[in-house]
C-alpha cells in the first residue's frame, strides 16, 4: 500500500482531493474488507429502488437554457 506524499516548498503539505481520491490508501476499506458504510447505504437504495435526487443534471439543463448564451 502506497500513500501520496505531498511536498509543497520542501514541507509536508495536505493532500488535494483528487490526489486522495487516487492516492492506493483512500481505496483500501476499513472494516475487514466491507464496503464503507455509504457504499452499502447506496447499493442498498439501489435494489430498494430508491429515486436519485441529484439536482445537477436539471441544474445543467437551466444554466445551459436560459444563461449560456
């Protein structure tokens, strides 16, 4: 298991999201290999037929409709 390192002038600094995201330790599970507790919330809704309530693709229609121009 490798974990991202981030240096910024010579310093330790935070790591970004995205490095985290990709970063081999963000991927390894907790919980002796269970799926984190969201993941199995989410698939959970998934076989239940819960709808997905993401506003993002209406907000994309509105912005692209009426304030893209």
């Amino acid at each position: 298991m490798s974990k991202t390192k981030v240096q910024q002038d010579g310093e330790p600094a935070p790591r970004l999201p995205h490095e985290h995201d990709q970063s081999s330790d963000s991927q390894q599970t907790k919980d002796k290999g269970r799926p984190p507790e969201v993941g199995r919330k989410a698939h959970d809704d998934v076989e239940r037929g819960v709808v997905d309530t993401d506003r993002g693709p209406e907000a994309d229609r509105v912005y692209n409709d009426k304030l893209k121009r």
